[in-house]
C-alpha cells in the first residue's frame, strides 16, 4: 500500500521522529541507565515518552531547516 504524495512531508515527519526518538532514547537510556537486565524495558519505557514531543517537533522544525539549507546551498 502507498501513501498518496500529498502526504509526503506528514509521513517523512512520522518516519524521521520514529527513528530518531528510538534511536536517541536508545543512547540516553544507555548512557544514564546502563545496559543491563532492564535496558530494553527503559528503553522502550523512554522511546513511548520521547516520541510523542519528536513528532510534533519534526514537524514544526522542518519547514525552517528546509530553509536553511536552501540558503546554504547553490
């Protein structure tokens, strides 16, 4: 199934935050916490609570480093 191209920049936001909070709530969560017998459970405990705020955030910042790099490159 293919999402229609309209959706484009809501599902590059939806993507971008899943795998960013998963992967930055991964690092935290090891570098605070330690890997141990409860790392998965933390992180997945951190990525529910991170998500929610990279969303939005991908959202609302991507218009301005659209920006920004356009202005950057030739």
């Amino acid at each position: 199934m293919k999402v229609p191209k309209k959706y484009t920049g809501l599902l590059f936001a939806f993507v971008m935050s899943l795998l960013m909070a998963f992967i930055m709530s991964g690092v935290l969560t090891a570098l605070f916490a330690g890997i141990g017998t409860q790392f998965f459970s933390h992180w997945m405990n951190a990525f529910i609570h991170a998500w929610p705020a990279a969303f939005p955030s991908v959202l609302l910042v991507a218009p301005i480093v659209k920006k920004i790099v356009a202005s950057l490159t030739e």
